[in-house]
C-alpha cells in the first residue's frame, strides 16, 4: 500500500470515507504518527487497538482533562473550561466522584423507564414508516431512540427532546453548512451553539430547585461531591455531556446499522432468520459504526508509546474508528458479520473512561433491531446518502428508504 496523503483534521475526508484508506496506512507503517497542523503545531494520533486500549488506561499519564475533542471551543493549546466539571473531561479522583454522582440516573430504574418510553416511540414511528412505504431513517425514525431517552431521563416532553437534539445537532455539526451558517467564526459558532444549551438546562435546573423530581437534572442539583453541591456550572456541562453523547451516538448507530443491513442483504437475511443473533448483531453495529472516531488527550508527563516518547503537554488522539478496524484484533474486520465472536470493540471506549450512558444505548438498539427484525422489514434506498461534514463524528444525516413489512 502506498502512503496516502494523511490529514485527519480534513471533515471531508471523513465524508467520502478517504479516512479508512489513511487509518490502515498508519496501523501498518506508523502506528503512532506525529500529525502536523502547521505553525509548528500538532498531535500525536494512535491508530492500533492495543495502544488506544493501553492508552485509555493510562489515567496518570494521560489527562481528559484538554476536553473530548480537537479544534473548536474545546481548544487543544488551552485550558477546557469543562476541565474537571464535565465527566468526559475529567480525571481520577474527580471522575470517580463525578461518575458515582450521576450514577443513579443510569440504574435500573432509569434504564426500566427509557426502555418504556422508546419502545413507545420506536413502534409509533415505524407504523408510520410502514404505512407511508418508506421514509427517511436518519431524521424520522432514528432521533426517536434519544428524543424518548431524553423524555424518560430529564423529565421533559417530546417537543423539547427533539429541540435539545436540534441543538446538539449543530454543536457536533458546527463544521456542516447542512446544520449551521459555517461563514462566521467557528470557535465563536461552537460556543454559542453550547451557551444555547446551557440555557436549556439552566432553565430546567431552576425549575427542578423549586420543584425536585427524579430526573437527570434532579439528581445532580442534590449531588455531593466531597460534601458539597455541584456547582451550577458543573450541573450543566453534565447534562450536556449527558445530551450530547446520547443523542448522537445510538442515533447515528442505528442509521449505519441499517444502512450495513441494506449493504450486506446475506446479514440482513441472517438477522430475520436468527432472532437470537440480535445481541451479537448490536455489536457488530457498534463496531462497525464508531460514531465517536475520536478522543483527545494529553501527556501529563513523558510517555513512551511503541518507540516514540510523547513529551508532557502534548496532545494525543485515541481514534476509536481505526482500533476498531485492527486486523490484528478482528478477524476480517472489513466484514460486515452480525455472528462476529469476539467483539471486544472500542465504541464505547473501555475502562473508567467507557461511555456512562452506554447502559442506555444497549437498551434503545436493541429495541429498534427487535422490532425491525419481528416486523421482517426489508429496506431499500431511495434517494441520496448524505454523511455528517465531521472528523469527531461519523454519522449519516440523511438515509432515505422504501420500507415493507414481509
């Protein structure tokens, strides 16, 4: 394989997929691969499953505290003013006791109420996709799994679940002229896209101070952390944390997965015939998904990886979307298989670090695949694939398809 031209800042790449081409490159020949962004400035990328899985756990080596993300507000030559407040941005001892602190609101009881709640919504909006013939899956029916989420664990109607992930929408599309006007400043775009949803929630947490119930903003105005109240500041970075990542990553999952079933109509076939694959068949989705590509960190002092020393200061970037596609931890990891054992894949990340509301997107998948897979719906594409302008993100944002019931 010749060496590609290698820039993982470029969104378009992420769009027309160029960035597989690059990732398989780099496993192979440069696995941790100083990227330059001109000016002198760079990261460090680690593109092979045992480093980022090593990587993840190096938690007094390297910070979450730069933010989740390159670029943006979350800026990686500053201080994140998430540092610390926000879960994914944080290390232990904080995290532990950030994490412990919204721990009730992924227990059973939520889950058990989420569950209800999107099963609800999933059977109205795939009825209606059925009698319509068709629709399209990335806007009409897979914003249904974090809407109802959204319903059951912040205690808020339908209406403003679907405005919130409007609003996430854009913060994570901040680079997409599909979501927002990209003339203006992005930094500026990106942070008043995120004081909006502080607002949403600062609203909400005033309500829930006169007015406590058992919801996610509830449970974090009445959390301690070394026995004292979460700052008001610290309780919205949470619930965005929350938002965000729930809203983007099982909606966009759900998409791809459908769009893979539509690709690979032998794995389709096997899903209707094999009901009890539905588990394996979820992961497989989240493998080949990887909503997040990436996350950042950075060394708090001089760490050796493979033969390369990262000097402290410097940020380090664990790309999910290549571990994830390692030959030499996945059998044929090109291959779409819904029968695939093991598949210990990175979605979620692993460790402390693994996605605290991954407990919740393995409720609301499975829920969409059971009843697409009882209803024996075959789909079938009917217009243009258009894919979110993001290296952060991988994500569809509009998959438009015939649907029948057989």
């Amino acid at each position: 394989m010749s060496a590609p031209a290698i820039d993982l800042t470029d969104p378009d790449a992420f769009v027309h997929g160029r960035h597989h081409e690059m990732l398989a490159w780099l496993r192979r020949h440069d696995p941790v691969y100083w990227h330059p962004t001109g000016a002198g400035g760079g990261f460090w990328a680690l593109t092979t499953y045992r480093d980022i899985f090593d990587a993840y756990n190096d938690h007094s080596g390297l910070s979450s505290s730069g933010g989740p993300m390159l670029g943006g507000s979350f800026s990686s030559g500053e201080v994140d003013t998430a540092a610390n407040r926000m879960l994914v941005a944080s290390d232990p001892p904080r995290h532990r006791m950030l994490r412990h602190a919204m721990h009730t609101v992924f227990g059973p009881e939520f889950v058990d109420r989420v569950a209800r709640e999107v099963t609800a919504g999933v059977n109205a909006v795939v009825d209606r996709a059925l009698a319509d013939g068709g629709c399209d899956f990335a806007t009409d029916i897979a914003p249904e799994l974090p809407a109802r989420a959204l319903v059951a664990m912040v205690g808020i109607g339908e209406q403003d679940a679907h405005t919130l992930i409007n609003m996430t929408r854009r913060m994570i599309g901040f680079r997409d002229p599909n979501w927002v006007d990209t003339a203006e400043d992005e930094r500026l775009r990106l942070a008043m896209i995120q004081a909006e949803i502080f607002e949403f929630f600062a609203d909400i947490l005033r309500e829930r101070r006169r007015k406590p119930g058992s919801d996610l903003v509830s449970v974090l105005a009445e959390a301690e952390v070394n026995g004292h109240r979460l700052p008001e500041e610290d309780i919205l970075y949470n619930c965005m944390n929350v938002a965000v990542g729930g809203n983007e990553t099982s909606s966009y999952t759900a998409v791809a997965g459908v769009l893979a079933l539509i690709e690979n109509p032998d794995q389709h076939r096997l899903l209707l015939d094999r009901p009890d694959l539905l588990d394996s068949a979820v992961n497989e989705i989240l493998r080949w998904a990887t909503s997040n590509a990436y996350v950042l960190r950075r060394a708090t002092r001089d760490v050796s990886i493979g033969d390369k020393v990262i000097t402290a200061g410097q940020p380090v970037t664990l790309w999910n979307v290549s571990a994830n596609m390692d030959e030499r931890q996945f059998d044929r990891p090109e291959e779409f298989r819904l029968d695939r054992s093991p598949n210990r894949h990175l979605a979620y990340g692993v460790g402390i670090h693994r996605c605290i509301g991954s407990v919740v997107a393995q409720v609301e998948l499975p829920i969409l695949f059971r009843r697409l897979a009882q209803s024996r719906v075959r789909f079938a594409l009917d217009g243009e694939i258009t894919r979110l302008r993001s290296n952060f993100i991988q994500g569809i944002t509009a998959l438009p398809v015939t649907m029948e019931a057989s």
